[in-house]
C-alpha cells in the first residue's frame, strides 16, 4: 500500500514538480552563462591584450590596423552615437506615447481599446529590418529633399527608432493610468477640475513612476536596436557632425564587423568588449526601473 | 483663456495625435503591401533566389522562416510553460523568486544582437555546429523565453483562482490540478502569447546573423533527414531567413533588383505579421466569450 502510493505520488507530482522546477532554475542559469560568456570573451582586451578599461570607456580613437597589435580602441564615437540616437528617439515617443495613454484611458476608452491597442500591437509586431527598410526607401529621400545632404543621418536613425519604441512607452504609460485610483480623478472633478486639468494636475503625477519605466524600457530599447539604425545612419567610424551627420552606434558596428573578424585576435576582443559594454548597460537600465519601482511602491 | 476652452483645445489635439498615430500605421502597412503587390505571385514567393541577376525569388527563405519558427517553438513552449508554472504554483516568494524574476528581466531586455553574439561564442563556435539552424533556434528562444514565461505565468495564475480549491479537495495532486484543470484553462491564454511571440520570431534578424547564417544552400525535399547537410529538414545547415534576406540585399547591393526584392519580402513580412496579430486576436475574443459567456 505504502509503496503504491510512493509510486503514484512520483507519477502525480514529483516528475511534473521536478520539470516545472527545473524549467524555473533553467532561466538563471542561462542569464549566468550569457553573462559569464560575454564577460569572459569581452575582458580579454583587457586582460590579455593590455589595453586600459579606462581608456576603452573615455577614449575617441577607433584605428583598426590590420594584425591588430597597433590597433587602439576608444569606443566613444560608438557609445555618443548610440546616446544621440536613443535619447532623441525617446525625446519624440516620450510626448507622444504620453498623449496617447491618456488618449486611450480618459478621453475615448473604446477608441482606445478597439483601434489604438491594436494598433500598437501592430507597431511592436513589424519586424526591425521592415522599419529600416522603409527608412531607407522612404524617409532617407524625404530628409534629404527637405534638409539637403545625403539623406542617411543620426535624424533618420533617431525618426525610425522613435516609432519603434512608441509602443513600448505607450503601453506601459498606460498600465500605470490604469492603477490610479477612480476616487482621485472623481475626487478631482468634484473639486470642479476639468478633464485637461485633472490630466495635468492628478493624472500625470500619479502615473509619474509607470511613466519614467516606460521611458527607461523605450531607451534599453533603442540602445539594443541594431539593424534597423544599421541600415539608416551611415555607419561612418565618426563622430556625427550635427544631427543631419552620419555615424556609427554600438550595436550598428558588431553588426557591420563581427562577421568579417577573426576569433582571438585583439581586434575581435575589443567587439566582444563592445558587447559586454552593452550588457552592461542593459544592466544598468534594469536597476534604474528597479529603482524608480521601488519609490512608487513607497508611494 | 478659459479653462473650459483650454479643455476643448487639448481634447482636439490629443484626438488629432492619436488619428495621426493610426494614420501613419495604416499608411505603413498599406505602402509596404502596395509596393510588394507586384511581387506577391507564386513564381516570387516559391521561386529560388538569384545572387547577381534579377528576377529571384524567396522561396528557400520563406520555408527557412517557417522551418526556424517551429523548431524554435518546441523548444520555447515547453521550457517558457514549465518555467512558467514553477512561478505561478511551485516556488514561494522569497530570494529564489526573486533572483528569477531579476533573470526574466534581464533576459527581456538584452539587445537581440548581444543574444546573436552569445549563440556565436556557444552554439556555433563552442558545440562546432557552425551556421546552422539549430544554432539559430537557440539563440531567439532565448530570446523569447521571457516573455513566454511571463505569459504562462500570468495565464495560469488567472486560470488557477477558484478551481485550485476544488481540485486539491477533491484528491487530485497539485501537479494533477494544474496538469488537468489549470493548464487546459490557461491554454488559450498562451496560444495567444505564442502566436504573438510567432510575429516576433518571423521577423527577427539581429540574433540570427550571427547563428543561423546569412546564406542558404539549395533546399533538397525528397530527403527527410534532421542532420544531412543537403536535406531541406536538417538542424545542421545555414538557415538564412526572410528577415535576414532584407537585411542583406540591402547591405550588400549584389541585386540589380535590390528594391523590388526587398519590397516584395517586406509585403511578405508584413502579411505574415498581420495574419499572426489577427489570429491571436480571434483566439483571445474566443477565450473571452466562452469564459463571460457573453457575445
């Protein structure tokens, strides 16, 4: 009796417990093991080639040379490229994708719900070479028409990336006017405020922490986005000369380079440098949403 | 001015930024299907592709799409449900589920090229594989095991409120509550996030030039083997995409066509995303009704 319950306990419960629990330890271990191998590949510019941590963050000298013993590495050109281009994108979705949250929760739910909902599922399911595709074969010859030059440009990268990571903004800008309380914007009409005046004075410092999350998840976004700015910006190792310059992004030049490098030569360290740098500023981007997280929970 | 007029005006303006918002969406999609239109025919679709004249198709691309999105989809659903209701049943809140929810977070958040670059140094270097498909499936389930997990978890949690109880006191295991009362309830719930995460994985190029490849080789039907270098089924052959084709016919400028391939495969693209978000919605509209009942 006792042994037949053992056995149809394992059958029951354990198998299925040990693969859900196994499959829930699986995620940690994967992240470790993505984080210990671009760490380890990454330091190794560091640490076997000899160059400065300090010069690889503050330095602008990018010069390949071909057997990569001359070869110095100072990524700022990419890293300012990649900051530009992210922190302009965000300075268009962040009004935008504020004014359609509070379009979607407190001026017409339904249209809200029925067209603008879908509409930014839409927008998140284009795939990123779509947009750089129609970047380059739509707003490249618009930008050069209206601004002279030659069209590709920071601006192209920044226009393409803003409409990428509306939805984002959007979304959880939303989420985070849903939570606030009925009684606060009933309380605000009783008190004789009009719509646009609770919006402004209770709506928007209410939802303040769920909005900063949604602008700090838009700019991980757009520093994470490769080829979509990849196909629009130019990728010239320069810093961009005014926003209508062409310039290359972190993510723009493992793209153009990985492929063509050699494994374990100086010159390939210094990319998988530049994707630890992305990693960690991915990281850094989590615990600033942890953070603001946090003080909204104070709240 | 009057703060009823001011009222009025922002109304206006946010009705305007939203129509334009709709606006620019709609006349996205409707430029990209108008400019594919004419490629939209079976000899573009399924013919083979042409590396220095015009007049190729996508066919071995598109096959590679859908070839990849399956593998990648036995491998993510079984791994992004386990993981799933481990979170939602199994584990306690406390520092293990901490330290996870901090993993899931990282994960969603990694740029899909440091995921490519992480299948470069491990599935294609490390194991020897080379380009391959197999490599190439690893790397966007990695990308997309977060956003699964989320999604299984918050299913299951909803689906498990009310029912738990009863089928615990019945006599059922917990495994057995959640293997047949919880799981067929969430399950719709979850087809809809796969079915979303299936635009996702269609139409992802960064992580896959690095692992999967951006060549293909001539796809041979007649042989139904999972490692033969020729069969168009093996796991072990560059896998060049349809999102990765875009990119490189771009990039390269080998095409005197360029433009018209690329038009054509981003209508393709697009087409496959829409059919993908419509499904998802027609699935979740079902789910709606046969819980509430209503119409």
């Amino acid at each position: 009796m006792n042994k037949r319950s053992l056995a149809s306990r394992i059958k029951n419960e354990y198998i299925g417990k040990a693969y859900a629990t196994i499959c829930g330890l699986f995620i940690i271990f994967l992240t470790l093991s993505i984080i210990f191998f671009i760490a380890s590949k990454g330091l190794s510019t560091f640490i076997k080639d000899g160059h400065s941590i300090y010069s690889f963050i503050f330095s602008g000298t990018w010069k390949i040379d071909d057997m990569g013993v001359n070869s110095k590495f100072g990524p700022l050109i990419f890293i300012t490229g990649s900051t530009i281009i992210a922190i302009g994108a965000v300075i268009i979705s962040t009004p935008l994708g504020i004014a359609l949250a509070i379009f979607m929760n407190m001026i017409s739910p339904k249209l809200g719900e029925k067209i603008l909902q879908p509409s930014m599922e839409l927008f998140v399911g284009i795939p990123s070479v779509v947009y750089g595709w129609i970047g380059i074969s739509v707003l490249v010859p618009v930008i050069k028409s209206l601004f002279g030059g030659i069209g590709i440009s920071a601006l192209a990268g920044i226009i393409v990336l803003s409409v990428m990571i509306l939805p984002t903004i959007t979304s959880i800008a939303s989420d985070a006017i849903k939570t606030i309380p009925k009684d606060y914007i009933e309380a605000s009409y009783g008190l004789g405020a009009t719509r646009w005046q609770t919006i402004i004075r209770v709506i928007i410092p209410a939802a303040k922490s769920g909005i900063s999350t949604g602008v700090v998840l838009g700019l991980a976004r757009a520093f994470g986005e490769s080829l979509a700015v990849q196909m629009v910006i130019g990728n010239s190792i320069s810093f961009p000369k005014g926003i209508l310059g062409t310039t290359s992004t972190l993510t723009s030049y493992l793209t153009m380079n990985m492929g063509d490098s050699v494994f374990g030569t100086p010159n390939n360290d210094a990319l998988w440098s530049m994707a630890l740098l992305l990693l960690v500023i991915s990281f850094i981007f989590i615990l600033i949403i942890r953070v603001i997280g946090k003080r909204g929970e104070v709240k | 001015m009057s703060s009823k007029s001011k009222d009025k005006i922002a109304t206006i303006v946010l009705y305007i930024l939203s129509l334009l918002v709709v606006f620019l969406l709609v006349s996205f999609i409707g430029y990209i299907l108008y400019k594919g239109s004419s490629s939209l025919n079976f000899k573009f679709i399924f013919g083979n592709p042409k590396s220095s004249e015009a007049g190729g198709g996508i066919g071995p691309m598109f096959f590679n799409s859908f070839y990849l999105l399956i593998v990648t989809l036995i491998l993510t659903v079984p791994l992004g449900v386990g993981a799933g209701i481990y979170l939602a049943e199994y584990a306690k809140e406390g520092k293990v589920m901490n330290i996870i929810r901090l993993c899931i977070d990282t994960m969603s958040s990694l740029p899909s090229i440091v995921v490519g670059l992480f299948g470069l140094l491990v599935f294609v270097q490390l194991s020897k594989w080379g380009y391959s498909l197999i490599a190439g499936a690893l790397a966007i389930t990695i990308l997309n095991l977060s956003s699964l997990t989320r999604v299984s978890e918050n299913a299951i949690r909803a689906a498990s409120s009310g029912v738990k109880e009863a089928s615990v006191g019945l006599g059922a295991t917990q495994w057995q509550t959640i293997w047949k009362v919880i799981l067929p309830t969430a399950m719709p719930q979850i087809l809809t996030g796969v079915i979303l995460s299936s635009g996702r994985i269609f139409g992802e190029a960064a992580a896959l030039i690095f692992t999967a490849g951006s060549s293909t080789s001539i796809l041979h039907f007649n042989e139904l083997s999972l490692i033969g270098k020729h069969s168009a089924f093996s796991l072990f052959r560059p896998t060049e995409t349809l999102a990765v084709y875009i990119w490189k016919v771009n990039s390269e400028g080998m095409l005197p066509d360029a433009t018209k391939v690329a038009n054509g495969a981003s209508a393709v693209l697009i087409l496959m995303v829409l059919i993908f978000n419509f499904s998802a919605r027609i699935i979740g509209r079902r789910i709606h009704r046969s819980f509430t009942g209503s119409k």
